[in-house]
C-alpha cells in the first residue's frame, strides 16, 4: 500500500536520528481469529472465535482515547485486525468522517488484505499493515493447516 501523505507526526530532531520518538500506544481490538495455524496457542484457547468491537465505536473510542492521552500513533496488536473487511471499512470510514488525525497500523492476513479494493485504509491514516502468511512453502501450510495461495503472497504484496 503506497502512502499518498508520508508525512509522520514527530519534530526533526538534530543528531543522527531525524524525529523525535512518536508517542504509540499498543491497542487490541479483538480477540481470538479463525485461523487453524496448529503451531499455533491461539486456535485451543480461542475456538477459533473471534470477537471485536464494532468499526464505528472503535473510531469513537480511539478519538476519545487520543483526547485524553494526546498520542500520535496507535498500534493495533490484534492477532489479525483485519479478520472482517466489512468492520475495517466501518472504522476506516468513522475516522475519516470524524476527522480523527490518528495514523495507524495492523496486522492482516495475506489473502484478506486481496479483497480490500479501495484506498479508506490509507485515507483513514493507515500508514503500515502488517502482512502474515506464516510459511511461503506449500509444503509448510498444508502441514500447518493454514492453506494460504503461495502464489497469492506476491499479490498481495502488490495490492
Ligand atoms: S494466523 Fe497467526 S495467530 Fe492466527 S492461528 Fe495462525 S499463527 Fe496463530
């Protein structure tokens, strides 16, 4: 995903760093994922459920959390934050109607991140995702259970 505006919060500081160091939190949003990986804690702990809150009250608390603690950046440290396209959108959509100013960035699986079509992540200020496929052997994610398109790792970094 190519940035539009790379411009990152953070004064340019002298010495051999540029920036001053951005103040951002960790933040999970949901719990569990559906994935199989049977390497993996988190399919036996979870059931493979996954429960999140919605896109458009995590837009609102993110604001209200930013309010409080004035920070720059959120991590969302969810085992796979984009597990639902449709809450992603919400969200995406949430902050960038609520003018929200808060870059971001998450993780998300290779092939969930092919279906999402339009630019709200980047609009919205998603400035990373963090792609995971686990293994870019066939071999490896028949064993493991997972099953991800090998071919389809290449595209999704493209996309
Ligand atoms: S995708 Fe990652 S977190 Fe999810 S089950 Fe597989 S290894 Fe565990």
């Amino acid at each position: 995903m190519e940035l539009k505006d790379k411009t990152l919060p953070g004064e340019p500081i002298q010495g051999n760093r540029t920036r001053a160091p951005l103040y951002a939190p960790n933040f999970f949003s949901s719990f569990g994922r559906p994935e199989p990986c049977t390497f993996c804690c988190s399919p036996p702990i979870t059931g493979r459920r996954w429960k999140a809150i919605p896109g458009k009250q995590l837009a609102e608390e993110i604001i209200e959390l930013k309010a409080r603690f004035g920070f720059d950046m959120l991590r969302f440290q969810d085992a796979n934050f984009g597990v639902a396209e449709k809450r992603t959108k919400e969200l995406c959509q949430a902050l960038v109607d609520l003018d929200a100013d808060v870059w971001w960035n998450g993780t998300i699986e290779i092939e969930t991140i092919m279906r999402y079509k339009d630019d709200l992540p980047e609009e919205s200020k998603c400035h990373l995702l963090w792609l995971g496929a686990e293994s870019g052997k066939a071999e490896m994610q028949e064993r493991i259970g997972k099953n991800i398109g090998i071919d389809n790792i290449p595209i999704a970094y493209s996309t």
